[in-house]
C-alpha cells in the first residue's frame, strides 16, 4: 500500500484555498517530499510534520514555485543531529538548490547543508533503487529552453505505481513513464473548456483535456490534476468532466491537504 498527500496543489500564481505544488509520496517506512515551493514549511506543518521528518526529496526543475522554500527546508535540518536528506534532481535543479542556500543564508556554508545529492539524468531516462523497496524512475520530459524537467515516477513492491508529470507538455516521454500507473498525478495550468483562447504550448504546460489524453494513452487507472492555475481552480468540476472526455477515465481534483491511498 502507499499513500499520496497533496500538500499543495495550485501552480506559480495561487491564489484562495490552492498553495504551491507539493506532495508527500508514503508508504510504510518510506516519505518522500515532491518539490519545496515558497511555503513547503507551512505546508508540512498543517501535515504534521517537520523538515526532520522528510528523508528524501524529489525536484522536478529549478522554477521558483518548486524551489524556493528549499532553504528555509535546509535551515531546519541543519542542526548536528539531524539527520541526512536524500535529494533527487537533475544537475540544473540542484545547481539552482546550492545556489539559493548559499545566497539566503550566507556564512552558514555547506557543512551546514545536511544533504546527500543523488544527481538524475537530464537528457533521457534513469532509475534508482531507495530504501524500503522502493523505486525512483525519471524521465526528461518537454520543458521550456534552458529548463531541464523531469517526470518521476515511483514503484511499489508491494504493487502500485505513481507518476507524476508538472511544467510540461503533452509528450510521449510522459506516457513511457505512466504507461500502466495506478495513478497519474499531472499538471492542467489550463482549461481548454474554461480557457478556449489560451494556447498552452506558449507557455510549456498543459490543459485538463490533455492530461486526460496522457492517462487514457498511458493505461493509467486515475488521474489527478495539480499545478492548477488560479482561473480554473475553483472549477474542479469543469476541470474533471474535460479530462474525463466522455470516457470512464476515474479524474480528481485534489484539495490541499487531501491524502488519497493506493
């Protein structure tokens, strides 16, 4: 069994009851945090949890909703007794994380930054084995130039499969990585029911429509829709009947806070 929790489920411009993109990836002895945007420590509280309770960590790319809270993250792991954090990123993410520690907390140095990097390809694929029969796969996937983003999935021993897929386009790269996931967690900035003048491509993101099209083509069981831009999120309903086209596709639009199980 594993369990997602939606931290955060709103994109770059929240706004109302939708914060910055996050989520906590659980099973049984495992937690992994999925991206720390400006208010990660906010967001883990009203979980329940401190930075001390997060071991490892995935960053998809270096934008500034997905890494801006890192070094107040840091911060509060950098006492001697804490333990280490395990990031997953590509180099230009984890160039990006460095480079925010060092400018917002000047004179704390790297020693004081109690991490382990664990560099993920950005030019194609990659897999890595973590603790607790857990695996991290990850994918490059359609991003805006001079912006490597990566799409992750994880896979359970004990059965399910989760992918997730934010700040890009529709791709082939996606379905790859989703093809039979018991749940897709993918981004809809927009909606093409609510925003029919809006050319997502502009703008390297996707609407509700085409994550609904990536799941059907991935063979995925569910989806859920995030990085929800602030127009559309007040309409889950729209948003759930556009990915679902018709089909019997299961679609939710998550609430903050809201923990679904596998």
């Amino acid at each position: 069994m594993a369990d997602v929790v939606f931290l955060g489920t709103g994109g770059p411009f929240s706004s109302g009851r939708r914060g910055t993109l996050g989520l906590l990836i659980e099973s049984a002895g495992f937690r992994m945090l999925v991206e720390t945007g400006p208010v990660i420590m906010e967001q883990l509280t009203r979980a329940n949890l401190g930075a001390v309770d997060i071991e490892y960590l995935f960053v998809s790319h270096p934008h500034g909703d997905h890494t801006l809270g890192f070094p107040m993250l840091a911060l509060n792991r950098s006492f001697d007794d804490s333990p280490t954090l395990h990031v997953y990123a590509g180099s230009n993410t984890i160039a990006t994380l460095k480079m925010l520690w060092s400018l917002v907390y000047t004179g704390y140095g790297r020693h004081r930054l109690k991490c382990e990097w664990h560099n993920m390809s950005e030019s194609g694929s990659d897999e890595v084995e973590l603790s607790h029969g857990v695996t991290l796969r990850t994918i490059l996937v359609s991003h805006p130039p001079g912006t490597p983003t990566l799409a992750a999935r994880w896979n359970f021993a004990a059965g399910p499969a989760v992918t997730f897929a934010t700040d890009t386009l529709p791709c082939v790269a996606t379905i790859e990585l989703a093809q039979g996931s018991e749940l897709l967690i993918h981004e809809a900035s927009f909606s093409a029911e609510l925003q029919p003048d809006v050319n997502p491509e502009d703008y390297f993101h996707s609407t509700a429509r085409q994550a609904g099209e990536i799941a059907r083509q991935a063979g995925c069981s569910r989806l859920a829709l995030v990085h929800l831009g602030p127009e559309i999120g007040e309409h889950p309903d729209v948003l759930v009947a556009e990915a679902r086209a018709g089909t019997d596709l299961q679609v939710i639009v998550p609430e903050d806070g809201q923990r679904i199980g596998l």
